[in-house]
C-alpha cells in the first residue's frame, strides 16, 4: 500500500480524485468546466491537501459541504 502525504499526490491519488469527482459532477448535473466544477475540483483538492485521504472521508466531507451551502442558498 502506498505511503500517502498531504499535498504530494500519488498516481493513485489523482485517479481517486478524479473518480470522485466525476461522480460528484455526474450526481449533481454540474458540467465540466463550469464554475461548479471548478469549484468541486478545488474542494476536493483543499481535503486532500488538508489530509483527508481515504475516499469514504472525502465522499462524506464533500455530502456535508454540499447540504451545507444547499442550506445558505
């Protein structure tokens, strides 16, 4: 199992990334290279680089921060 650091990003890494993101974005009808997008990427990009690293934490991170600002809209 590879050895994970916040910030330096592992080819498994970016595909567990970009696979989140894809359902993210597919979920939530956002379109690629929206602002919502944009915005997706940079969310999942801050988790990481904050050291949440394992996908289940990164999903459910990622559920709240979307009801979250569903509620301040």
């Amino acid at each position: 199992m590879p050895v994970h650091t916040p910030a330096i990003a592992c080819p498994e890494d970016l595909d567990l990334l970009r696979n989140i993101y894809q359902d993210i974005c597919r979920e939530r009808c956002i379109h690629e290279g929206s602002h919502a997008s944009t915005e997706v990427a940079r969310a999942l990009m801050y988790l990481f680089s904050q050291g949440v690293l394992d996908e289940v934490g990164i999903r459910e991170t990622m559920r709240i921060y979307f009801d979250r600002k569903r509620v301040l809209h």
